[in-house]
C-alpha cells in the first residue's frame, strides 16, 4: 500500500460549493479506482507568490490517499491536466517519514510546523538530561502556597 | 614568570573563532522537510528566492538535497516565487 498525496490549487472564482464539488470529484474518482483516501486536506483561499494565468490567489486542496497499484496515478494527473478549474497540481509520493509527519501534524503533534518540530525534538533531548536535577526542584514549590492564602484573611477583619 | 591568568591580554582569546555549524535535521532529528509550509523553507532561501548554499545553511549533504526538492516543488505550487526581492 503506497502512499501518495496530490495538492492542488483550484481556480478561485468559482462559487463555494464549486470548489467543494471539485475536490469531492477527485476524491470519489479515486475512491472508484480502489484508493484509500487518508485525509482531504482544505488549506483554503491562499495568496500565490507569483500570479498563475492572471490570478493572484487559489484556494489550495490536498488529498493523500493509499492504493496498491500506481496505475491509477496517470488517469488522475490526466484528469487534473483536462480540468480548467485546477490551476496547478502536484502528486507526490510519500516515504514513511513524509506519512508520519502528515499524522503527527494532523494529531497536533507538530503545533507550530516550524519551530514545534525542533522545539519538540529538543524538550525530548532536554527531559532525558534533566529529570535526574528535577527530583530535588519538586518538593521546594510544595510549601509556598500554604503561606500565600494565610495573609488575605487576616486583612478583611 | 608572570602565571597565565596574571597576564591581561588585550582582545578576548576566542573573538576569531566561529560557532561550530551543524546540521538541524540531523540535530534535532527532522526526518521529513514538508514542502506545502512555506514558513520552514523560508530560511534556506535568500532575499532573492534563491536556494542558499550548504556552507550557510550548515546542512548534511543528504538533507540539503531534500530541502532543494522541497523548495523547488513549493515554486511549483506557488508556496514560494521563483525570482523576487525583498522577500524577508
């Protein structure tokens, strides 16, 4: 079972329900093929870094389906090819760190892409090291907050 | 003889020396570079767009080829522009 996943960009002038129905055409077309669509992925009306055939901005999909057999990529890229609605697309195959990523950022693993992933590989680097000192730091917070409810009494009388 | 720490040198002994560069995603373990996050890849281009080299990035040979595709199929799908100025 090979993982791919297809990103596309579809032509933002079209209505709402338009833009849904076209993805929903590419999902079910791959559903027909005996594809396990994984997850249909809507990152929604984005600006383009350059302006494609007199456009500025594209509503962006991404579908990552699993199927055994790649023949069926062919039919699909022929397909998005014949569309006019698509702008651009781009189907990828996905090794097993590109399908563990894709959960992790879907199960919030990764919060923010950018610096959660460094920031989450280091807490883990960190935490290996520092549970040996983090023993004596947790009684010492323990008495504090006795002391803080005790004044505010005494001041209302 | 005057010991080592009496002598008063005039510039701090290590000012010519460099951090030592090394690898981010060998580092902290990054197996995946995502090219649908525009964000991430931000920091391997320069002002221009263009793909900055290894001996900036810092990057492990195997990686900086992977951020290379990535950039490269981000151009494609409009994430990031071909050729611009002033990007940052």
């Amino acid at each position: 079972m090979r993982q791919y996943e297809v990103t596309f960009i579809v032509d933002p002038v079209l209505s709402g329900d338009e833009i849904k129905s076209t993805a929903k055409t590419y999902s079910d077309m791959l559903e027909k093929e005996g594809a396990k669509i994984v997850n249909v992925d809507e990152m929604g009306l984005k600006q383009l870094a350059y302006s494609i055939n007199k456009r500025s901005s594209g509503i962006y999909f991404c579908i990552e389906f699993s199927i055994v057999e790649g023949s069926v990529i062919p039919g699909l890229e022929l397909a998005l090819r014949r569309d006019e609605r698509i702008m651009r697309f781009l189907t990828v195959r996905l090794d097993k760190y590109g399908v563990k990523y894709n959960d992790d950022k879907r199960n919030g693993l990764i919060g923010k892409v950018v610096k959660a992933k460094e920031k989450e590989e280091k807490k883990e680097y960190k935490k290996g090291r520092a549970n040996k000192p983090a023993a004596k730091a947790a009684p010492a917070p323990a008495p504090a907050p006795v002391a803080t409810p005790a004044p505010p009494k005494s001041e209302e009388e | 003889m005057a010991s080592r720490d009496d002598i008063k040198f005039l510039s701090n002994p290590n000012i010519g020396s460099r951090a030592k560069k090394y690898c981010r995603f060998k580092k902290f373990g990054i197996k995946h570079i995502d090219y649908k996050d525009p964000d991430f890849l931000m920091q391997f281009i320069n002002a221009q767009g263009k793909v900055l080299p290894r001996r900036i990035t810092g990057n492990s040979l195997k990686y900086q080829k992977r951020v290379a595709i990535a950039i490269k199929r981000a151009r494609h799908l409009a994430f990031l522009p071909y050729v611009t100025d002033l990007l940052k």
